[in-house]
C-alpha cells in the first residue's frame, strides 16, 4: 500500500505518467531509478526496437533529452539536433525544404519528423542506417550538419561542468563513465519516447465516433482506397522504398540507389508516416511542396512517369492517383486529424534550456 503511494506520489510530482519503480531491480548506486514504458497503442504494428536491449528511465531519458538539445554535440558549438528537429514542427526544421546546418550549410535532404521512431526498421529516406543506436554518428560527422568527431563529443561531455555530464550519465548508468554507447543508448531513450498517439484520429480509433467529422471521414475512405497501399497501417508507412513520381529532372539524388546500387532502386525513398503532416511542411524527401494541396495536385495530375515508378501510379493514364477536387479536399481534412497537439507541445520533449544551441 505505502509503495504504491509513493508510486503515484512520485509520478505526480514529475508529472510523468506512463513510469512507475522497479524496486525489484535496483543498481548500486541509483536505487531508486524510476523505468519508463513506451506507450504501445493496441491498433499500432508491432514494436521493431528491443527496449530489453536498453530499457528507459527517468534519468536515462532526461540525459537523451540534455544530449538532444546541446549544441556540444557539434564542431563550434552551434548545432544541436534540436536546431533542425524542431518540436513545434513535429521535429523536423520548420520553414526549411533542405536543413541547414553547421555554418549555415544547406544538407541534401528535408529533415523527417522525429515520431514513432521504435516501430521504424530503417532510418533516412534511403534507409542508409538500420539501428537507431547507430544513428547519432551520421548528423554529428556529417561535414555539412554538426561537423564533429564522436570522440570529440566524448571528450567535451567528459569535460562538462554545465550541465555536469558525469554526473547525469551516472544517475543514467550508475557510473560516471561516458562511453559511445551510453551516449547513443541515451539519444535513443529520448527518441524511443517521442510517441504520437493523441491525435482526434486515435480518439476515433479509440471509440470516440465523433471525434472526426463527416467530411473527414469521407476523406479517410478516399485516403484508404487511395492511398493506403503505401501510408499503410495506422503509423501511414508500409516503411518500403518507392518512386511516387516525383521529378528528378532537379535533384541529383538518387534515394535508395545510393545504398543499394541496384537501378530497380533508382529514385526510391522510404515512404513517410504521414502523422503530424500538417506540422511537418514542407514537404518530400527535398521539401519540394509547401502545402499538402499541391502534393495531392502532384499525385492527380504531375506524376513523372519513369522506368521504377510505382506500380500503382501506373495504373492509371496519365500516370497518377486519379482525384476529384472535392477528393483532394477532403482527403486533406482527413490528415488534418493526424495533427497531435499534446505532442509538439509536451514539456517533457522540450528543450531544457541549458544547452548551447540557441
Ligand atoms: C543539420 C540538420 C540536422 C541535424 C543537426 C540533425 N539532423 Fe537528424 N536529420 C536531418 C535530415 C536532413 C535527415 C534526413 C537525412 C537523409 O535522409 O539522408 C535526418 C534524419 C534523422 C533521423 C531519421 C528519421 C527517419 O524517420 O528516418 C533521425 C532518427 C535523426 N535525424 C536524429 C537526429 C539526431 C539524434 C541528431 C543529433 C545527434 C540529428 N538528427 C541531427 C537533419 C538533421
Ligand atoms: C506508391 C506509393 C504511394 C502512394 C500510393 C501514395 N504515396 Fe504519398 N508518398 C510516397 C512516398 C515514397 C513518399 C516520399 C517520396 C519522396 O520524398 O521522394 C510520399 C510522400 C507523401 C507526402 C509527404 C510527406 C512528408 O513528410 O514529406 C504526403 C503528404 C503524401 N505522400 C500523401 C499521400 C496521399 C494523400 C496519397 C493518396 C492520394 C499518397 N500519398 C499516395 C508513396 C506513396
């Protein structure tokens, strides 16, 4: 009885709501350590990441969360990861079509929303890297985003006095060392936490008919029957690489080919979850469109055709998604009720504010 008071009262007082203690499994010096659980909505696929391999805690997670938002991270100090994965935007960089980091370069490619990420089997709209552990590298090498050396990274943590990196990777590990991964194993706890799920969609999906409209659910029916092979599942990806015709005559980026080298592959890229769309503009693996009308004016009536075109957008001449304009306009009022306003504005996914980015 009084343990469980001390459960509830702890929770209430950090206002997490889905963590709970393990006194069972207590480590030497952190034993009070408070585990998280991420969230599995019963109508969502399967989970692809292994919490067994890296199980969330508080203090894990608000070390993720410090990591996210310090500039530290990269060469002069100026780029965090949440410079370009923006909370408001569903944590992609808002008002960018390609994200722009370390000296104000410009990257190659539109930042994805950060969401979801432990149902997600690959990473990048090339699907270049297959573990999220494993992720941190590609932006914090990359010469065109933060620019630095893992091992600086390290070297600099170590040597943190504000905020005391030592003493946060203790409370996470139960010691002061810090190590690549610990230091990746924490990122991932404050990504594997980013669940959306509190959508007017989910309330539907959880019984409240009304909490769409009419018009909206006629736009869900259109989106099904044309959309959904490949936003597919209620996280809106089948999280396959395809050609859904957009024009390359202006990129020279050729998507999953890079990885794979096979020319079935040309011009592919990892179909996105639509959740939070109306939060991540602009929009495609260049940021290409701005506003979901002109994508659906690309499906309709600009789809390139081309040797790995979709199948799908085959089957119609010219070849595309046909669509009305009453269609496309409810099928937009239809992704409006993805948008999850708890989440891009949920404090415990903010910047703690004694990062150097901003
Ligand atoms: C300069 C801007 C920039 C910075 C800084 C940055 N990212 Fe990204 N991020 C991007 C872009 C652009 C992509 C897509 C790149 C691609 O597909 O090649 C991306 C992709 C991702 C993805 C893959 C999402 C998916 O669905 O495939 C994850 C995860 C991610 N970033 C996490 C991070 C983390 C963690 C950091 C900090 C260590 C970080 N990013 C720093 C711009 C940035
Ligand atoms: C053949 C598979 C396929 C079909 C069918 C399809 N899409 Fe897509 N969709 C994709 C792929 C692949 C991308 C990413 C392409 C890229 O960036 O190069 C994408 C991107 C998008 C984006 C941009 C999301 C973002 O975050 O940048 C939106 C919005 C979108 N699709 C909506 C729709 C709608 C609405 C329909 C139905 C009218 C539809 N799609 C049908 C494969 C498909």
């Amino acid at each position: 009885m009084k343990k469980s008071y001390i459960v509830i009262l702890s929770a209430a007082l950090f206002g997490w709501a889905s963590c709970h203690r393990t006194p069972d499994t207590p480590t030497p010096t952190t034993p009070t350590v408070e585990t998280l659980e991420v969230p599995q909505p019963s109508y969502f696929p399967a989970m692809v990441y292994d919490l067994k391999s890296n199980p969330l805690t508080t203090d894990g997670f608000q070390l993720g969360r410090s990591l996210f938002y310090d500039g530290i991270l990269s060469r002069n100090g100026t780029i965090a990861c949440g410079t370009c994965h923006q909370q408001a935007a569903a944590f992609t960089h808002h008002g960018h079509d390609l994200s722009h980091g370390i000296d104000d370069k410009i990257g190659m490619r539109n930042a994805p929303a950060i969401q979801n990420m432990a149902w997600e089997k690959d990473f990048l709209w090339d699907g270049g890297v297959h573990q999220l552990d494993l992720f941190p590298m590609a932006p914090i090498e990359n010469p065109v985003e933060m620019d630095e050396k893992l091992s600086n990274v390290l070297q600099k943590l170590r040597d943190s006095k504000n905020p005391n990196y030592p003493e946060l990777f203790k409370k996470a590990f139960g010691t002061t060392e810090i190590n690549t991964e610990r230091f990746t194993k924490a990122l991932s706890q404050f990504m594997l936490f980013l669940v959306s799920n509190n959508s007017r969609y989910d309330l539907y999906l959880k019984g409240s008919t009304n909490a769409i409209t009419a018009t909206e659910k006629e736009g869900l029916a259109v989106f099904k029957q044309k959309c959904a092979t490949c936003h597919a599942s209620e996280l809106f990806t089948d999280h396959s690489f395809r050609n859904n015709g957009l024009d390359m005559a202006r990129s020279t980026d050729q998507g999953r080919f890079r990885i794979t080298q096979n020319p079935d592959d040309l011009y592919k890229f990892k179909v996105p979850s639509l959740r939070n769309v109306s939060y991540t503009s602009p929009y495609m693996h260049d940021g290409r469109f701005t506003t979901l009308e002109q994508v659906l004016d690309h499906y309709a009536k600009n789809a390139k055709q081309s040797a790995t075109l979709d199948p799908i957008l085959q089957q119609a001449t010219p070849a595309g998604i046909p669509l009305t304009d009453d269609e496309k306009l409810k099928i937009i009022a239809f992704l409006k009720t993805l948008s999850d306003d708890s989440f891009v504005k949920d404090w415990r996914f903010s910047d703690p504010g004694f990062g150097k980015s901003f």
